[in-house]
C-alpha cells in the first residue's frame, strides 16, 4: 500500500515538472553588440536598427521553427581595453 501510494506521488510530481516545462515559451536568446556611442556610433546605429527590424520580422513570421528570437543588446561604446 505505501509503495504503491509512494509511486502514485512520484509520477504525479513528475507529470506536474513535465507540464511547467511544456508550458514556457519557446525563446532564443541572440547577443549582439551594437555601437550606438562611440566613434563607429555612424555604422552601429543604422545597423543596429536594422537588426531588431529583422529580428521583428522573423518572429512575426513565427520565428525560427515556432522559437521566438529575444535579442540582447550590448553597446561597448568601443571603447577598447
């Protein structure tokens, strides 16, 4: 009785695991660096934009096999070490 009762707690916890993961959202992360300051702030901007327009398109197309793509943007400033 108790084994059967502990085995009925185990596969309700794991189908309870198994359904939060199903239920995220699909997201890829892409990183990009974008020089929106900065001496090369003439190129990083146009670019920069174009990007985030594309990366808009994609996902309004249903993204990348049903994953929606977020972008994380870095702006260096190029700044050089």
């Amino acid at each position: 009785m108790k084994q059967g009762l502990l085995a009925f707690c185990v596969s309700v916890a794991v189908m309870a695991l198994l359904g939060s993961c199903l239920a995220q959202a699909k997201v890829l992360k892409i990183g990009t660096f974008c020089d929106r300051l900065g001496v090369t702030q003439t190129i990083g901007v146009k670019y920069c934009g174009g990007f985030h327009d594309y990366m808009e398109l994609v996902n309004s197309r249903g993204g990348i096999e049903g994953y929606k793509i977020r972008v994380l943007e870095i702006d260096n400033e190029y700044k050089v070490p």
